[in-house]
C-alpha cells in the first residue's frame, strides 16, 4: 500500500481520466457533456428533453442550450412528440449516427490507454468491482456525477 486509501486512488484516477477523456474528445470537437448527451439520445431515441433531463440529473432549461448547439451542428434532431404536442422527441440525425462510430473508437482507444497496466483478467476485475461499488452507491448507470453541473458549451 501507498500511503493512499482506494477513495483517494479512485478519485486521483477518475480526475485523470476525465481530463484525459476531455482532450481526446477535443479532437472531434465535443466535450464530455455533449458526448453523454448523444449516447443518451443514441441509446434511448425519442425522449423529451425533459425525460432525458430528469435522468441527467439537471433541469431541463440547462439542457436546452446543448441540445441547440448538437442541433445546430446536425447532430441531433427535434421531432414533435405525437403523444404530447408540446413536447420534442429527440434523435440521432445520420451525421450525428456517423459521429458515434467515431466516439466508440475514441473511448475504446482511452480505455485501452487507461488501463494499459493491467492484464485482461485484471481490467474484468476492475470493471467488476468498480460497477459493484457503484450499484451499492446507488449512482445511475452510465451517467456522470458531472452532469448535476450541466453548463452549456
């Protein structure tokens, strides 16, 4: 042992991979919140904003702003809602389809970087432990504690 508990190691190195993450998705233009915005309208098409706002963590005003600039790049798109006028389901448009080929490879790449030093039994250990602590955390899968200070691009 360091010196360090495994809460100090593990915020020492999610601090590092986020920032890490950040740069690398730089090269596509993105930042961390519009990433986790497209693998959420990815995953699950036709939300409302509001929905997607809700599972986020943020308010929904907060949301608007980087839905606007995906919208705006063609990333994303905004389909009235036919069981709630009022209401916009939002989608992946193809361009914003193409994009997340790049994104995958893009975070297989730093994965792999990331964990360069373990072997790949020990990366599945890892994983496991890590998901065991966060499900008895009660964090919700695959959306970043970051989000919660959602600010726009």
């Amino acid at each position: 042992m360091h010196g360090f508990g495994s809460a100090f190691l593990l915020a020492q190195v999610g601090a590092h991979a986020a920032q890490r993450y950040a740069e690398r998705i730089a090269e596509l233009d993105l930042t961390p919140a519009q990433v986790g915005l497209l693998r959420l309208v990815a995953t699950r098409p036709g939300q409302s904003q509001q929905a997607i706002a809700a599972q986020l963590g943020t308010q929904p005003t907060r949301l608007v702003a980087l839905v606007d600039g995906l919208e705006k790049r063609g990333l994303i798109e905004r389909r009235r809602n036919p069981g709630d006028r009022r209401l916009y389901a939002l989608e992946l448009s193809e361009d914003g389809r193409a994009l997340m080929s790049r994104i995958a490879l893009t975070s297989m790449a730093h994965e792999r970087a990331l964990t360069a030093a373990l072997t790949e039994d020990e990366r599945a250990n890892l994983h496991a432990l890590l998901t065991k602590i966060a499900d008895e955390q009660e964090l919700t899968p695959g959306v970043h504690p970051g989000y919660l200070r959602l600010k726009s691009p």
